[in-house]
C-alpha cells in the first residue's frame, strides 16, 4: 500500500490550529541594549562607570519583548498523565503547536519564557514536524515554580 502525503498538509495544519488555537505570549530575550544611566567607553566596550547601578558596568543590557502567537495549546489535567500523540505529558507541563516561520523560530530559540493562560511555563524541549517540509513547531513546557 502507498501513502500519499496531500501537498497541502501545511494549509490543513495552519486551518487546524486557527480554528481551535488560542494566543499565546513568548517572551523573548533581547539583548544588546545600551544602558541608559551611563555611557560606553568604546575600547573596553564596558562602561565607563563600573559601579553602574543600572547595568553593574557591562553597558549592554538586555531585556524581554512580548510576542504573540497562535498556537495549540494542550495543558496537562490533574494528576493523571493525559496521553497524546507522541507521549504523555504530565501536570504543570502544556504542549504549544506553532507554525514554523523565520519569526516563530527566532521567538522560539530566543524565548526566555512563555506565558499560557496566565501561566509562566519555561521551555523544555522543541521538536520539528512536518511531511515533507517542516511546518509546524511542537514545543514542551514546564510550568514555572511559584
Ligand atoms: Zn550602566
């Protein structure tokens, strides 16, 4: 028996998840940022005050910047492993699906941490899918302790 892959299967996913997905927020790690309470000395590329209260003397800060997304968002339930495709995830862990866009990736590989339903979750692990071509990102979280 062959199986033919519809070439349209990134079309069906994306139809999916808009009809059933919800936002999600990324936060994601910006760095590079010139301290605005001291100034650069541009030979060390530190600070010119290595007392900074602001930036403790490396100049460059970084930050966190909002990203929204649409994903599908599975949550564990209760105490009880909820089995899905691919295995069992367990309470204070969620499973977010994305589509896989040069922005979606950057958010993903720069994600400091992600908020879900009012939930801090940090990323435990990133897999890619898609037949043939890669087309969605199916990422693990961990609820965020306190
Ligand atoms: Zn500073």
């Amino acid at each position: 028996m062959t199986i033919f892959w519809p070439s349209n299967t990134a079309y069906i996913t994306d139809e999916i998840r808009n009809a059933i997905g919800r936002d999600i927020t990324i936060l994601v790690t910006v760095s590079g940022i010139a301290c605005a309470a001291c100034s650069l000395n541009p030979v060390s590329n530190l600070s010119t005050n290595p007392f900074c209260p602001v930036c403790g003397g490396t100049y460059w800060t970084s930050t966190t910047s909002d990203y929204v997304v649409n994903a599908h968002v599975t949550i564990g339930e209760i105490d009880l492993p909820w089995r899905i495709a691919g295995g069992y995830i367990e309470r204070g862990e969620a499973v977010v699906q994305i589509k896989y866009t040069p922005d979606n990736l950057y958010a993903v590989e720069h994600a400091a941490h992600y908020i879900v339903d009012g939930k801090t979750y940090l990323q435990d692990d990133i897999s890619y899918r898609g037949v043939p071509d890669i087309n969605r990102m199916v990422i693990t979280l961990k609820e965020q302790e306190g």
